[in-house]
C-alpha cells in the first residue's frame, strides 16, 4: 500500500484493491483494514468523504487533490428495477466486491457508489474537470471546484 500511496495520495478502497491486483497482489478486507491504518487515515465528509489519505497529506492544501475528490452517485430506483428483473428472471444478482467498476464504465450496481473524479474514464468528466476554475479556498461543500463544475458533471 505504500507504493500505492506514492503514486497518489488519496484512495478509495476499490480501485485501491483494482491496483494492487494489477500488481499481482490479492487483497482480502482483513489485510487491507490493517495496512491501511499503517499509512493512511480515513477522511469522513465533505468532498473527499470514505477516503484513504496518506499521513501527513492533507488535500485541503494541494489543489491537485481537486482530480481526487469524490461524487457519490446514486440511483433511487436501482433497487426496485433489479427487483423486477430478478422476479421476471427468476435470478439473483450477486455481484462479488472485485466485480464493482470503479472506473463508470458500467452502470453501478449499488444504489450509493462513490466514485473519485481521477478514475472515472469519461471524456467529457476528464474535460469539465480539466477546464474547470480552481476555488482560491478549499470549500467543506465542494472542495477545490466550484459548484457549477460539480453540477455540470452529475
């Protein structure tokens, strides 16, 4: 985890996991809740909420940190559509943890899932976020980035 760290300084827990499977590891929640206290903290609210941030990093101070803020998105009828199909296929789907797309390739499949600005793999969030004004002060609400950035994204 600590290299993990040195390639960027804040991380979510999946594409923590994506890439340390990459590297050829095989992460399970016991080994990564106890390494993640080793080198970082988690951060609770605001725009960098369920967060792994390194120690001794605080993206309140680096403008950078903007590209790893957090969107949570949410789909409130997610659960009544699956409950449909799983009713007209007869099936249930269960998705395993290593399965979620962290990257908004795919539809989510969480009702709730966080997503950090720097995985998601869409042109046009990559360009709004390229191209957005930078806050001169770091905002509790919406970190580095202005409101209409973050609105013009959801």
């Amino acid at each position: 985890l600590k290299g993990l760290f040195e390639e960027r300084p804040l991380w979510l827990r999946g594409p923590a996991e994506e890439r340390l499977r990459e590297k050829g590891l095989q992460p399970n929640v016991s080994t990564m809740q106890k390494t993640f206290i080793c080198v970082s903290y988690l951060w609770s609210d605001g725009p960098w909420r369920q967060v792994y941030i390194r120690l001794g990093y605080d993206p309140r101070q680096h403008t950078e940190s903007r590209f790893m803020q957090v969107i949570d998105f949410r789909d409130r009828f997610l659960k009544e559509r699956r409950a449909y199909f799983e009713r007209v296929q007869g099936t249930f789907d269960q998705t395993p943890a290593d399965a979620l797309d962290c990257h908004f390739r795919t539809p989510p499949v969480n009702r709730s899932q966080l997503y950090q600005y720097i995985d998601i793999e869409d042109e046009v969030v990559q360009q709004l976020l390229n191209s957005s004004e930078i806050l001169e002060e770091c905002s509790f609400k919406t970190g580095w980035l202005p409101q209409k950035t973050l609105d013009a994204i959801r």
